[in-house]
C-alpha cells in the first residue's frame, strides 16, 4: 500500500485534534494527527501499542501516570492497555504507529 500527502481525509477525533490514515497493513496502521494549541486529549487507553513521533510543535504527554514535555523529533512508546493522554501546548503534527491494527480509524468506503 501506498500513502500520498494531502489536505484530504482528516477525521475529528476530539475538539482540536484531526486525525489521518495514512497507511495500514494486516499488523499495523499509520495515523497523521494534527493538534491545535489548547487542545486537551483526555486519558484513555485501548489494546493496541503505540508508537509516536512528534514532527512540530509542543504537547505535554501522560503515560501511566508519568508526564513528559515532547519538543519536534522526540518519541514515545504507549504499551496496549496504559493510559494516556494530552495537553497540546503549541501547534502541532504527530505521526502515531498502532499494532495491531486500528480498525476503527480505517477509511470508511
């Protein structure tokens, strides 16, 4: 599968936050977030592991109860089941990983 760049395909996810498939396999899916300045991700968790990697801006992140400040460049791993969450505290893109995969944030036909 391939992936081609575009303003096209974001999805709401909560207030401030948009979401994008990128691309997805039987194992894994790739998901494009953009999130604005103020945005609140509240703390959930779900089964699936997760992989991220800030590309810009600035959010103070959870994970099981152990808060970090993310600057562009810097990663993180959310074992399946841990709880997170969010704070957006500028502007910015986050390239996430999920395995397995999400079938909920699959692009509906």
């Amino acid at each position: 599968m391939f992936g081609k760049s575009g303003t096209d395909g974001y999805l709401p996810a909560v207030e401030g936050i948009e979401r994008k498939t990128l691309v997805y396999g039987g194992n894994t899916l790739m998901t494009e977030f953009l999130l604005k300045k103020g945005s609140l991700l509240p703390l959930h968790a779900h089964p699936q592991e997760q992989t991220g990697y800030l590309v810009r801006g600035r959010i103070r992140l959870v994970i099981a109860g152990e808060t970090r400040e993310m600057l562009p460049g810097d990663s993180w791993c959310i074992p399946g089941g841990a709880e997170h969450g969010a704070e957006v505290l500028q502007d910015s893109v986050a390239i996430e990983v999920f395995s397995p995969r999400r079938d909920d944030y699959l692009p509906q036909e």
